[in-house]
C-alpha cells in the first residue's frame, strides 16, 4: 500500500471559541490569547537528580490536556483580579472543522481510500484488505462495522475469470475444427500441444519482462491460441499428406518439414512483425498495448519454433497411415471435394473475365473506405463494470451545509434502484459545493439489467434536483483516470478570464442545441462570493496600528489559528482558537472585533477597515501554459466521442474568433491519440510484412500481389463492424492491424 486517505474523518481538537465583546471589554487582543495559551501550554524537561547508584529524569507537568485547564489559563492579572480564558472563550473538546461529510448506505461513515504501490497486485491488496475486515469488526464498538464501499478489483477478477473461460472455449473449437477437416484425433492432438507451450512461454516472457496479467494481456492470449496453431497446422498437413500418399511417417516428417521450413519461418516473422507496431499507440492506452504486443509476439516467435521441432517429431510418432476412412472422414472429403471444384470454376470464369474482377475489387475496396468513413468511432466500448458514479456540483460558494442537503436527496433516489448493491456518498469532496457517490451495482448474475441502463435511468431523476447540477457517468475504461464526464474540450487564449468565458459560453449556447451532448458544463467558476476588506491605511497609521497585527487577527477569528497542541493518551492533537460558528456568518462581526494600538488603546475594526461583498474565481486554470477552460459534457445513447469531437470541432470552428485555440484532455485526448496514429501504425505493419514477404520470394514485385488483398479483407472486417452496429475502437483497431 503506497498511501491511505480518509474521507469524513474527524480528528479531535481543543476548541477556543473566542467570545469579541467580552475580549475587547476586558482590554485584551487576539494575539493576548495566543501568546498566553502557548506560553502556559508547554513541557519542559527540568533536567536530573543522580545519586551515588541511580539517576532520575526531571520532567515538570506544565501542560495541559482537558477543556478546564485551558478555561484557567490566565490571561491577565492585576488590582487583586485574574482574567482567565475561560471569562472571555468557551472552550470545549471537540473536532477540528468538518470539511467533508462521508455516509455509507445512509449511515455517517469514515471511507479509507487504500492506494497501491506500482508495483503491487490489486488483486493481492484487494484480498489481504477483505480478509482483515472480519478481525476489524470484531474489535469495533457496537453500532459500528467496516465493509467495503468501492472496490475496483472486482470487475478485474471477473474479467480475468471470463478471459480464462475464454480461452477454454477457444480451445475447444480448435481441436473441433482440426478433427472435422483432419478427421484424426492423433492428428488433432499434434497441433494443439502448441497451445500449453506457447502460452508458458508467453508467461515467461511476461515474468522476464516485468508484465502483469491483465485484461489485454489475456485477450493476446485468446487471440494467441488461434494464432499458435497455424504454424503447427501447416506443418501436420504437409506431413500428413505424405503419408497418405504412402511415404512412411518418419521420410514423411522429413521431407515436409524441409519443404516449408522456410514458409514457416516467414509466417512466423510476420504475424510477430503486424502486432509489433500496436506497441507504438501513443498515450496511456500505448502503455497498454505494449504488453498486449509483446505478449502476443512472443507467443507467435513461440509456436514456430514448435511447428518446427515438436510438431514434426510428434507426426513421426503418432500419425500412421489410414488404409479405409471412416464415414465421416468420407463425407467431409466429399465436402472439401466440391468446394474445390466449385472454386476451380469460379477461379476459371475469373481468368477469362479478368476486368470484371478489377472492377469488383476496385468496387469492394471503395466500398471499405465509404465504411471506414462512416462507421463510428470511440475510445472503447462502454463495459458493465458493475458501478456507477454520481456527481454534482452546488453553486458557487455553496457551503457544506448546503451540499449536504441536497445529497440526502440523492441518496434517496440511489436507495430505490432495484439493481443497486450499496452506495458511499462524499459531500466536499474537492469543495464543499461538491459531491460524489460510488454506486455499487449487484453482482452481474444478480441482475439483468445493464450499467449502462441503470446510468440512463438515472440522469433524468437527477436532473430534476434542484439545487445541484447532478448527473451520472459510467467509469472510463482502458485506465483512464478519473471520474469525470467522458468528453473534455479545451479552449486557450491569450486574453483575460472574463474574455475568455465569453466566447466560451458562446460556444456553449450553440452546442446546446446538440442532443447528442448531455450536462453541458464549463470549469471556470466567476461568481464565487467572498468579502473583501478594504483597509485606510491612513487611519491606521494616526492610530498607531499594526497592519500585520490586524491580518493575523482577522485571519485567527475568521479562518481558525491551531496555537499549540495538547494530548490524549499517545496521541497529540490541535488547540484551535476562533469566532464561533454563529458569529461567521455575518460581515457584521467585524465590528465586534477589537486591535490594539501601539498606545495601548483599544480600537474597534471597523473603524479602520470597510468591508464589501463581490464575486470572484473560484479557481483560474491554464493548460499548457495558457489560459483556459474546459468545456465538460456527457454523451447520449449511441452517440461516440467521436462523433462529439467532430461536432464540437466544427462549432468552435464557426463561434471562436481568430486567435484561440482548442485542445482535448481526459478520455477524448486518448481516444484523439489512439486514433490519430492508426493509419501510421497500419502502414508500418505493411512495410513489415512486405519485408518479410520480400525476403522469403527474393523479388519486390511478388509481395505486391499479396498485399493487394489487404483493403479487400479490411472491406469485410469494416462490413461484419457495420452490420453488427459495432464502432472503431482500439479493439476493432488491433482486429484490422
């Protein structure tokens, strides 16, 4: 574990609620308080007593530790009268200010946010922290349990439990297709012995490597199994052959092997050398697809060496010459016999028509630019990850309070979702004008119905809570950080904020009449309301008084100053001096506060200072060194980032004036720099292959002829995207590549 953060937790504090009247009454100041709370707070060691045999440490019990030894401290003295602390403060054992307001399932909650190292598995972590909660709530009072109210490792552990299922299914089909055209279960068992051993190779690669097993990680190995036994297939159908032709099994290994050995070699360089270029995706899906690459490659290097060892050695071994053939070897001959000699009449009206076929294939290719132009595209598809998030941001200057309120109503509406597990709730959890709630869904066999409806039947009953903007968005996929909207576009200028929010909201207003863009929102917050405190410096100067005296006495009142410490049990905790709550909620306590001047006079504040209620920035941000805002949105149903960005793009091309700039951050920047380098990555897999190619034909020439088929076979990939309503993805991408 690499950090913990808690959320809602409450430490104890010594609070000092000053009361102003009664402080400026009696001639003392702010700063009297402080100093004589340190002063007569402290523990000090008063050196030794040694004997002849034994020595003694002296330590003198000057400090203090509960509310009626701080109520004593003695502010003041004279004429036979003492000013203690407590004639002008009440002071009790408290908490230190409430920031953040946790609940779990309705129930106040402290939420413990457990962050891993590195180099930790989740997994490991996820389970060490389950297994601990048992001997937790053992311990724990009455009324008061620990359990888990957000847990990303759950969608991980299933994921690898289905990509394991996988790849049994995956095995299963191979040997069913290898015993329908080979009709020989010795024979099918030669190439699927290439599977184990290919995917401990991969392993090992992955240990020697530093890779982890991971959601891509295991899809290169269900791809892998597919992949692995061409090789070997290739290999036993060549051999096999021999030997029914009657050549005995060992000349037969021989001899086949020599015959492809190359062809095998060439095929293994390529398929290693098409997944080599997905480790150039840049960004964090980059980082991704590099295991994903490096995985996939090795088990492919793997299991051509094995096609071209292990699978000959086990054809001598295991195949035997068959003199009668089953009925179902008969009939599937009698299968592949027809569809050979229906493609030798297709391939005979081919060579005779030769300029219809070009123009078939000159029609097909334009057919899969027109789908690759029209399919739409996203980052990833949305996945079911068992959990929604729910945010929702107050007005400007909302208090906690405030927030709060509107968040028990929220709740209300999470607590009445048939699919919902158990929901956390965090009220300020940036500001106190924010909130969010982690909504775990039933387990997926609980359920019937999807993540993806539950967040679509829940954003029209939050709209209508008035008092927050709330909404719902489903968790980014592909490690993509954060629980923002899914669509993020910059705008950057040179001018002022003002300026700047202006043509923005302008940009705003037109976008709104897109359906497709839901919750539009922007980050720059102008009406944040705050008191500003004018000071007439004059004044303060035929006065007598200290500017920096009357800073830090606004600032102990109004913000809460921690003087000291003091301790309870083994633990030390803040003494916090301070206005009470009910006195901060007027700019008219300022005229209760009293200064002192260099005289010795007690000078009301508000005589020298003049205070006026104004709006300000909440927060200015810049990205990449300029100024900006960021516009946030929501997508509807059906509608991609893609498409999001394209109309966002074109709009600001039409409402921004000459001059500003726009960008992407969040989960449309990696989908921008996925995207963007597809066409670079599949041109560089070209090249490899063509090299590849070039080599083992020894001519430049023959390879084109190959790799004409290439847009013709993407036709069909983009039709099977098209017709199934499928999107291009980093998914669909690594299926083209």
């Amino acid at each position: 574990v690499a950090d913990v953060t808690i959320f809602g937790g409450r430490s104890y504090a010594m609070r000092v609620w000053i009361d102003p009247t009664r402080l400026a009454g009696l001639g003392l100041t702010v700063q009297d308080v402080e100093n004589a709370i340190r002063d007569q707070n402290a523990e000090i060691p008063a050196g030794s007593i040694e004997s002849t045999d034994r020595e003694f440490t002296v330590l003198s019990r000057t400090s203090l530790g509960t509310a009626e030894q701080f109520s004593n401290v003695v502010l003041k003295e004279g004429g036979g009268l003492q000013v203690r602390l407590g004639d002008v403060a009440r002071v009790e054992l408290g908490t230190e200010d409430v920031t953040r307001i946790g609940r779990y399932n309705g129930h106040t909650s402290v939420s413990i946010g457990i962050i891993k190292t590195a180099v930790a598995n989740p997994l490991d972590v996820a389970r060490q922290v389950n297994a601990l909660l048992p001997r937790l709530n053992a311990e724990m009072p009455a009324g008061v349990s620990a359990a888990v109210g957000f847990d990303s490792t759950v969608f991980i552990d299933r994921s690898i439990a289905n990509v394991f299922e996988t790849i049994l299914e995956a095995i299963g089909l191979v040997l069913l297709i290898i015993l329908l055209f080979l009709h020989s279960f010795r024979a099918a068992v030669i190439p699927l012995v290439t599977i184990p051993v290919s995917l401990v190779a991969a392993f090992a690669i992955m240990y020697a490597t530093g890779l982890t097993v991971n959601t891509l990680t295991l899809l290169a190995m269900v791809l892998a199994i597919g992949l692995v036994v061409d090789d070997a297939i290739v290999m036993l159908e060549n051999i096999f052959r021999h030997i029914e032709e009657g050549m005995k099994p060992f000349e037969a290994a021989i001899k086949g092997s020599r015959e492809i050995g190359f062809a095998i070699v060439a095929m293994t360089l390529t398929l290693a050398a098409v997944y080599a270029p997905i480790a150039f995706t840049p960004g964090r899906t980059g980082r991704l697809f590099l295991e994903f690459a490096i995985t996939l490659a090795g088990a492919v290097i793997v299991s051509g060496f094995v096609a071209l060892t292990l699978t000959p050695m086990m054809c001598s071994k295991l195949l035997k010459h068959q003199e009668r053939k089953n009925i179902f070897a008969r009939a599937v001959e009698g299968l592949l016999d027809g569809l050979e000699h229906g493609y030798k009449a297709v391939l005979g009206v081919a060579l005779k028509l030769r300029w219809l076929v070009v123009l078939v294939a000159i029609g097909v290719a334009a057919g899969g630019g027109w789908l690759f132009t029209h399919l739409k595209s996203e980052l990833s598809p949305l996945e079911d990850r068992g959990i929604v998030i729910v945010s929702g941001n107050g007005p400007d200057g909302a208090s906690l309070t405030y927030t709060d309120r509107y968040a028990h109503q929220i709740e209300d509406i999470l607590g009445t979702v048939p699919e919902l597990r158990s929901y956390l709730m965090i009220v300020g959890i940036r500001d106190p004008s924010r909130l969010t709630a982690f909504a775990r869904l039933k387990d997926w066999s609980e359920r019937d119905v999807k993540q993806q409806e539950v967040t679509q039947k829940l954003l029209p009953r939050l709209r209508k809570v008035a008092g927050v903007s709330a909404f719902a968005v489903n968790p980014a996929s592909l490690g993509v950080r954060g629980f923002g909207k899914p669509f993020q576009f910059v705008i950057q200028s040179t001018t002022s904020y003002e300026e700047l929010n202006t043509i923005t909201n302008a940009l705003v207003d037109k976008l709104k009449d897109n359906p497709g863009l839901q919750d539009l929102d922007t980050d720059l917050r102008l009406n944040k309301p705050e008191v500003r405190v004018d000071i007439d410096r004059d004044r303060v100067a035929d006065l007598g008084l200290d500017i920096s005296v009357i800073g830090r006495t606004l600032e102990t009142l109004l913000g809460g100053r921690n003087v000291t410490t003091f301790q309870i049990g083994s633990e030390q905790y803040n003494v916090k001096v301070s206005l009470p709550p009910e006195d901060r909620a007027s700019p008219d306590t300022l005229s209760r506060i009293f200064v002192r001047s260099k005289s010795g006079e007690m000078v009301q504040l508000s005589n020298v200072v003049k205070t006026r209620e104004s709006v300000a920035p909440k927060e200015l941000n810049r990205f990449n060194q300029l100024r900006a805002i960021t516009i946030e949105a929501n997508l509807a149903p059906d509608y991609t980032l893609g498409e999001a960005i394209a109309a966002v793009s074109q709009a600001a091309a039409e409402v921004l004036p000459e001059g500003t700039g726009t960008d992407l951050t969040g989960q449309a920047r990696e989908f921008r720099d996925a995207s963007s380098n597809l066409a670079f990555i599949f041109v560089l897999a070209l090249a490899f292959i063509y090299l590849v190619l070039s080599a083992q034909f020894e001519s430049f020439r023959d390879p084109v002829m190959i790799m004409v088929t290439v847009p013709l076979s993407m036709t069909g990939a983009l039709s099977a995207l098209y017709l199934t309503g499928g999107t291009l993805n980093v998914y669909s991408q690594i299926g083209l590549v």
